[in-house]
C-alpha cells in the first residue's frame, strides 16, 4: 500500500520582473552585438524530475545539474540568435507519481511560455510527460531508455541509448569476466525492470549468453534471501539486476551474507549514483554496470563533474550528467531556430548534429536525430565501482580505465 | 532440492518473527479493546527511525536501542488511547476504524514532510554476516531479531497469564462488562495493552535496523503482513498471531522460491482469501467476528 | 416550506453555474481542478451508496476503478472499440467482479470487511503487474494519440472533460437521490445502523448489500475508463491506487456519510484546501497534503462523525427552533 499524493501549485509571477532584468543584461552584456529591436526575453525551459517520493534521491541530483547547465549556458552569453536570452529553469516535482506527473507537464506547459521540457528520467513518467508534450506539441528531451518514447512520436527525443542497447552491453560485459557466461536475471516489476530485461532474454541468443535464470521481483521488497537463494540454485556465475536503488542495497547486502561467489553486473538506475556506495560500501568495489552517461567520457564530463563535486560534494552520475548535455543541446536548438516557438526548436532538434562542446557529451562523442527521436550514435557505457567512484570500462573505444577482476 | 527448501524455510520463519511482533500488538489492541489499528505499521516506522538516528548520532546499536524504543512508544501508545482511542469506544465502526486509518496517514505523511523520502540504513559489523552450516546460511542480523522476537512473545505471554494486569487484560478482552463488573478499569487496562503494542511495534523497528532500510513508508509493507497474521490467527488471540506469522513467512518465502519471485505477497493474500472463504474466524477459530 | 422552495432555486442555479462555468473558466489548470473535484465527487458518491448508507466500509474502491480502466482500455487498444462502450463494459465487468468479492469480503464485518477490501484491490493490482502478455502488466501503456476524435473520447480542450465528468457526477446523484427515497434505501440506512436488528425485522441482508454493491461497483468503473481516457495512460499502479479508495472514503466522511451531498460537500472542502496549500506552500514538500487531508479527518471523526452535512442539518435544526430532543433526533 503506498500513499503518495500531490496537487500542483500555480505559476510563479516572475515573469514581469524577469522580462525587466533580461532587457537591461541583455543590453548591458552585448552592448557589442546587433540587437534585434526588442529585450531579449528569458527562454522557458521546463524540467519535471521527482524531488520527493520514491524516486527522489535520483531527482535531487537531477535538479542540481538542470541548475547548474543553465547557469552553464547563460554565463556562456545565453542564445546569441535571441540577443543573449537567457534560459529560465521552471523546475516542477513530479512526486515519483504519474498521475502529479500528467498535470504537472500540463500545467507547466500552459502557465508558462515554454520552448522546451527537459525530464523525468523514469520511464513510467517519462512516457506521460511525453504524452501532454506530444499533443500540446512541445518538444520534449529525456534521457529515460524505454524504447516506447521513439514509437509513433514526433516531439520526443533521446539522446542516449535505448533499454534494448543498455541490455546488449550488459551481455557483452558478462562474456568479460567468464568465457560461458550463465546469467541470473532479477529485475523489479514496474516499466523499468520489465522494459530491460526483456532486452535481455531477446537478445541473450545472440550474444552467446545463457540465461539460467529469469525472475520479476516486488520491488521494496522486505527480503532479498529467498530471491538470492534462488540465483544460488540455478548455477548462474554472473548476476543481472535490474533495480532502482532501495532494492540493490538490499540484493547486495544479502549476495555478501549468502556468501555467493557471483559477479554482479547491477545495470543502470540506481546502481550507478553516489547513494549506492554511500549505502554498501566497500561492497560495491568492482560491480560492473551500465550507463548512458559518465563523467569521465571527455574532458567536458570532467569540467562539469568538477563543478557538480564542488556544489553537491558528490560526483556527477549519468542522469544528471545526461542532462547537462541535453540542455546544451536545447541550447544549439535554440540557437538555429533564432525563435522560442516550441515547433520550430523542434525543428531545429531534427537537424541536430554535433560532434564538440559540452551538447555533445555522449559516448561516442556525437549527437544526431534520427527516426522516432533516437540518437543514430546513441550507445551505452559499460562502467565499473573502482575506489568509490565510477570508471568508464567498457567498451574499448570509451573505457578510462582497466576493467578491475574479480 | 531439499536444501533449497530448508533454506527457503529458515529464510521464511525468520522474517515471519518479526512480522509476529507487529501482528501481535495488533491482536492485542484488537482483542483487548476491540479497535483495529491501522496505525501499527507506522509506529514500526517510527521505533526505526530513532534507532537510525541513536545509531548515527549517537554510536548506539539498534538492537541494544531497544532499550529506548520500547519504553518511548509505551509512553506514546498510552498517549495514543488516553487522547484518541477512549473518544472512539463504544462508538460504531466508522470512527473506530478512520480514527486509527487516519492516525496512519497522519504519522506516515509527517514523516514523509520532516524526514523525507529518502531511505536510511544502518550498517553494523554484523549486518551482511550470516552463519553457515549444512550448506545453509543464517544472516546474524536477522536471527538476533528473530530470537529477540520470541524472547519478548515469551514475555508477553508471561505476562498475560502469570500478572494480575496481564489477567485483567485477558479478562477484558472475553467479557468487558463482567470484567468492569469484577473491578477492572477499563481505561487504564486499554492504556497499557495500547502502550504494550506499540512497544513491539517499536522493538520490530528496532530490529529490523541493520538489515532493513527505514524510509516513511515502510510501514505499510509490514502492516499488511500483520493483517493477514491476524484474521489467520484469529482476531484477538495472541499465539495464533504468532504462530500465522511464521507460517506466512514461510509461505512467502516458498512462494517466491517456487511460483515466482514477485509472488510472494499473492502467495500470502491467497492464504488470507482461503482461510475467508473456507474458515472466517481463523485458524484457531470459535471467537466472534 | 420556504425553505424547500429557496433549496430548489439554489439547486437550478447551482446546475446552470456548473454548466455555464467552462465558458467562464478558460484556465487549464483551473479546469483541471473542476474536473478533479468533479471527478472525486462522483467517486465518492458511488462508495457513499454502500460505504455511507449501509455502513459497508470499503477501501478497496479501486479494485473497480481499476477494473473500468483496465476494461475500456483492452477494448480500444485491442480491438478498436470506443471508449464509449468500453466504459459501460467496464462497468459491467466490475459489477459483475463485485459479486465474488462480496460474497468473500461480505463473510467478515467491520473493520475486517474494510482488511479484505484492501487486500483484493490490492490482489488485482499484483495479477495485473504480473500478466504482462494481457495487458501490458507493469510498464502499462500510453493511449493512442488520436487528437480530437469525440467518438474515442479524446478532445483537445478541457472543457469536453469538465462536461462529462459534470454528467457522470449528475448520473450518481441521480441515482442516488433515486435509491434514498426508495425502500432500497430504507434497507441500506437500516442495515448501516445495524445489521442484526435489519435482518431481524425481515431486511434481506446479503441482497441488499450485494445489489448495492454491484451499482457502486458499477459506477466507479465508469471513473476509471474517464480517468485513463483523461490522463492518456494505465498502468497497475495508477488504475489500482490505493489513494483512490483513500479519497473516496474520505470525501464522503468529511462531507457527510449517508447524504447525498455529503460526498461533493467533502471534495470541495479537501480539493479547496489542497489548492490553497499547493500556493501556499509549494510543490517541493512531500507529505504536506495527505497531512492535512488526516488531521482534517480526524477532527471530523473526533468532533462531528456525521461531517459537514450533519453539522448543517444539526445547525438548520437548532435555527428553527425545535424541541432539543427533536432536534438531536434530525442529527
């Protein structure tokens, strides 16, 4: 049973006051170059992430990144087609629920004047965010993998890999540590857990990797014993699990008092963020996963994972790293559109191609639209725990360091 | 085979101890002062979070926290009837079960406000070590709990049958007018039943510390377990809740082992909507209602 | 007398304002709150015809929430049929769900009938994240886009909403209003106040509860299909949510159990006041509203159990005077 609830509170009525400070920056910040007539109005870009919640832990660290890449953008002179506007972050907690999420988007994209959204990180919310921004024809940008945001959409983009490349990196990481490799998947039961691992068993065959074990888990659940007791029976060597944060803790802890010999490759969500080894510790030295986004992919990563380090005392984890680069890339769209109106910096999305600066921060280091919203460059990153912090190890064009043995 | 099963049940029963701690306090207040307190599951929530902050402030091990959980909610359940539960006797169902479903919603979501969602754990030296024999595992963390569980059930049990007050308690709970009649005041039996529940409620907190995380609704997950203890126990009896707990651990735990690792908790509610639909007074059958 | 005639011309004029409203109102967030009032309204009208009058207390409403939801969902996805329709199927297959469940829930009484409640929505929820091969299981799905097209009940202005949810609340006052000037109702006030003495004077006990039920059951489906079709999306945890059975009881205590009114009395009361603390406080703390809502709760349980509309009624009666004994009585 669980209880969470919300209600969405009315605009905030900066804007009057926002057009005022815009107008005397703008003017004042580029003197220099050709205004076009007009005060350069603030763009409105909207950011939904759960705060509280569930999810919430992921989120916060989310909204610091959206602050800290707009603030990245606007010290950079902001969108030079619009004489320097600035961006302007409206954030709304979307509450870990779906239904805040549904009038959240919807109110944030009536009250304000919004060129773009930027969010949700969960597929479960991403895919309605993506719903209200579809026909209220707002483009929106997201970092979540569910490969259901690419069908039938023309407003939705993602620029990082899908659920279906996260899982084909994992089966590729297992053959790293054992020639036959025998997998044991676990996943939580709601849209996450289920989207990824049905990547894996479908892909499993043809990658050369046997899968011994296939389990849905109740996610929060009380007791991870009879689940790893299972994983124990079926003889796997290596364990995939596919887990928000909460129920990792608990898995990983119990494989330790099972006292199972088994590598444990914990994929994405929240197996990649400072939390984990706040909460296991030393247990977590040498787990392998898989993410969209590292801070030690380019020296851009680098750049703003100092910056983050030093405003959060944490390091930059894929979701909010990803979105620096999505607001970068928003940023780009602005640019070429020369216009705030949401269809045309839709348009101008569709014709993203990038390969440098901080809008390219992505594995592989390029970013182009294609069909259904996907990055035709878009793939994933195979990381692995290394001294508390996350190296980049996999695959050989984009590791930073030795994948670390067991 | 076979070990997988013993494993499976060792698993089951462990955890089942600590969900007979939370049913218990449940059949207590059920069968003493006929009110079913939705509410239990958040005084677990609430017997973790001191342990968590007496353990990360202060040092202090959540199961040696116990010493101060215990009393705290005593004090708080006694409270909890003192100022609610007295003006909802003799009332209709309506206010007694909302009182108590809203004092749930209450707790629950003040927490969410002042301490928020996030989980907090709490690692002690023994939290990821277990015992192995015979090719099975024990978790130490888990076992502590699962014997602290029985010593207080013990206790309890004592209690009720050996103490005057115990006595009366029991007596109030088959017949409160003869009871009253025979002296026994009601109130300050009802007070104390109320403050004993909730003092196992805060032990299982306690005890779920090291290897559980505590985040605002964890509660519920517990609760719900203790529900289905209870009718399956029979309402009001005291061992048959414990005894439906084990078992319900067990059954659990088989059921993720052997149906599906996500039907653990369809495995339990099935056992509760049998026993309705074939035995509705429970297992140990023959009480009222 | 005159007080009758004066509640007749409040009442037309209330309809012609809620029917004029959405000419007035363009906001889409404030039109979104109306639809939701209305909305919780009609939710918490139909679990008031077996939760308030015959003191059945259900907190498993969502079961049929869900199963409406889930119903018109299926059919449109899957073999293209109108939401429309779908919603009476869904209504149809929650009243017909509702007859099992009672027959087991109906076994225990009080706040053990309200466990079991709990647990079979509870139960729905789980078979529906676990079968994904029938309906999506947990990733759920997302509802077609089809931009405007009224026959599949999708609009793009809010209004369109606001008028159906105006006319499913209609329906379940209707009803209501219906089923309280009956025997039927007679039954079901007699059967919440006791249910031995009901059965003891001749009150077909389990017909009555299980009737009544099913007409709840039926309505709330109805909620689900408008819910999903609303917010373009189901999953098993939106269309089984616990909050849902929450509110529904909510609304109807704090309003009044057992009237008519009672259940809109109490959305307006609790969605009021979350609004007002949505501007006043925020977005950003979790737990702010369901706080409220509970303390809001219990001080109507605590103080005034027959909630706003027993608090007029006392209040109507003690202004017009009438012997103290007589007055009580009309509480």
């Amino acid at each position: 049973m669980k209880k969470p609830e919300g209600r969405p509170a009315p605009s905030p009525r900066r804007r009057d006051l926002l057009k005022a400070a815009g107008g005397v920056l703008a003017t004042a910040a580029f003197g220099a170059v050709p205004l076009r007539g007009y005060a350069a109005d603030p763009v409105n870009i909207g950011a939904l992430y759960p705060v509280t919640g569930s999810m919430a832990q992921i989120g916060v660290g989310c909204v610091a990144a959206a602050k800290l890449a707009v603030e990245m953008v606007n010290e950079a002179g902001g969108i030079k087609s619009l004489g320097g506007a600035k961006l302007n972050l409206v954030l709304s907690d979307v509450q870990s629920d779906t239904t805040v999420t549904r009038t959240e988007t919807d109110r944030l994209i009536t009250s304000n004047k919004l060129s773009a959204i930027h969010g949700c990180f969960a597929s479960a919310l991403t895919l309605i965010a993506s719903e209200v921004c579809e026909r209220a024809k707002v483009p929106i940008i997201t970092g979540s993998s569910s490969d259901q945001l690419n069908k039938g959409r023309s407003f939705t983009f993602t620029p990082f890999a899908r659920a279906s490349q996260f899982a084909q990196a994992q089966l590729q990481m297992s053959k790293l540590i054992s020639e036959k490799p025998k997998v044991a998947v676990i996943f939580e039961n709601t849209a996450f857990g289920t989207a990824t691992s049905n990547g894996l068993k479908e892909q499993a065959p043809g990658e050369g990797v046997e899968i011994v074990m296939f389990e849905p888990y109740s996610a929060g659940f009380t007791d991870a014993s009879p689940l790893i007791n299972k994983v124990k029976a079926s003889g796997a060597n290596a364990l995939f699990s596919v887990s928000y944060l909460n129920d990792l803790i608990l898995i990983v802890r119990t494989v330790k008092q099972v006292g199972l010999n088994i590598a444990i490759n914990g994929g994405s969500g929240g197996f990649v963020i400072p939390d984990f080894y706040k909460n296991v510790g030393k247990l977590a030295e040498g787990l392998q996963g898989v993410a969209h986004w590292n801070h030690d992919m380019s020296d851009e990563a680098q750049k703003v994972n100092a910056e983050y380090k030093k405003r959060t005392g944490e390091f930059l984890f894929e979701y909010a790293g990803g979105l620096v680069a999505q607001t970068f890339m928003l940023a780009d769209a602005l640019e070429r559109a020369a216009s705030t109106d949401p269809v045309k910096v839709r348009d101008a999305l569709l014709k993203l191609d990038i390969a440098s600066g901080y809008a390219a921060m992505a594995p592989g280091g390029k970013v182009k639209f294609g069909e259904g919203g996907k990055n035709v460059y878009g793939r994933p990153i195979g990381v692995q725990w290394q001294n508390g912090d996350l190296a980049s190890v996999f695959p050989k064009e984009d590791a930073r360091a030795a994948l670390i043995k067991s | 085979m076979l070990e997988t099963i013993a494993q499976a049940v060792i698993n089951g029963l462990l955890i089942g101890g600590i969900y007979a701690l939370v049913s218990i306090g449940v059949t207590l207040i059920f069968g003493v002062v006929k009110i079913v307190n939705f509410a239990q599951g958040e005084f677990v929530m609430i017997g973790m979070y001191i342990s968590f902050f007496l353990a990360t402030q202060l040092g202090v091990d959540p199961i040696v926290s116990l010493l101060v959980t215990m009393p705290v909610l005593f004090c708080v359940g006694m409270l909890v009837q003192h100022f609610l539960i007295r003006r909802v006797l003799g009332l209709n169902d309506l206010p007694q079960i909302f009182l108590t479903f809203a004092l749930s919603l209450l707790v629950l979501n003040l927490a969410l406000m002042l301490l928020t969602a996030n989980y907090r754990t709490v690692h002690t030296w023994y939290s990821d070590e277990a015992l192995h024999f015979a090719g099975l595992y024990v978790p130490v963390a888990k076992l502590a709990a699962f014997v602290l569980a029985m010593v207080l059930s013990a206790l309890l049990w004592v209690f009720l049958h050996t103490t005057d007050l115990g006595k009366a308690m029991r007596a109030a709970s088959q017949n409160r007018d003869v009871a009253q009649l025979m002296g026994i005041n009601p109130n300050r039996v009802f007070a104390v039943a109320l403050g004993i529940a909730l003092a196992l409620a805060g032990a299982a907190g306690s005890l779920l510390m090291p290897f559980y995380p505590a985040y605002p609704m964890v509660g519920q997950v517990f609760v719900l377990m203790a529900f289905v203890a209870v009718v399956l126990g029979t309402l009001g009896n005291v061992v048959g809740a414990l005894v439906a707990s084990l078992l319900m651990g067990v059954a659990e735990s088989l059921g993720i082992q052997f149906v599906g690792a996500d039907s653990g908790l369809i495995v339990v509610f099935a056992m509760l909507l049998l026993t309705l639909a074939v035995r509705p007074s429970g297992l140990a059958g023959g009480r009222r209602r | 007398m005159r007080l009758k005639r004066l509640g007749g011309i409040a009442l037309a004029s209330v309809i012609a304002l809620m029917l004029l409203l959405p000419l007035a109102v363009t906001s889409s967030f404030a039109l979104d709150i109306l639809i939701r009032v209305l909305l919780f309204s009609f939710i918490g009208t139909a679990w008031n015809l077996l939760g308030g009058y015959a003191r059945q207390l259900s907190l498993g409403h969502a079961a049929f929430f869900g199963l409406g939801a889930y119903t018109s969902t299926l059919l449109q996805i899957d073999f293209g049929i109108s939401p429309w329709i779908g919603m009476v199927a869904g209504g149809v297959v929650a009243l017909a769900a509702s007859l099992p469940i009672g027959w087991l829930c109906f076994r225990l009484r009080g706040p053990y009938f309200t466990i079991a409640t709990i647990a079979t929505a509870q139960v729905l929820m789980l078979i529906f994240l676990k079968f994904r091969d029938f309906a999506w299981g947990a990733e759920g799905t997302t509802i077609p886009n089809l931009g405007h097209a009224p026959l599949m009940m999708q609009f793009d202005g809010k209004a369109y909403y606001y008028y159906i949810a105006l006319g499913l609340l209609a329906l379940a006052l209707a009803v209501t209003a219906r089923i309280e000037r009956s025997r039927v109702g007679y039954y079901l006030v007699a059967i919440g106040e006791d249910e031995d003495a009901a059965e003891a004077i001749g009150v077909n006990v389990p017909k009555v509860k299980r009737d009544i039920y099913m007409i709840s059951a039926f309505l709330t489906a109805l909620a689900g299909t408008f819910y999903t079709q609303y917010i373009y999306f189901i999953d098993p945890q939106t269309a089984f949510n616990f909050n849902v059975s929450i509110e529904a009881a909510l609304v109807s205590i704090v309003g009044g159990v057992g009237t008519l009114w009672g259940p809109v009395i109490g959305t307006v009361l609790l969605e009021t006041t979350s609004a007002l603390l949505q501007s006043w406080l925020g977005n950003s703390v979790g737990g702010v509203q369901l706080t409220v809502y509970s303390l809001i709760l219990m001080a109507v349980i605590l103080w005034r159990p027959t909630g706003i509309m027993g608090f007029l009624t006392e209040w109507r009666a003690r202004r017009a005077k009438a012997p103290p004994a007589l007055a009580k009585a009309q509480a």
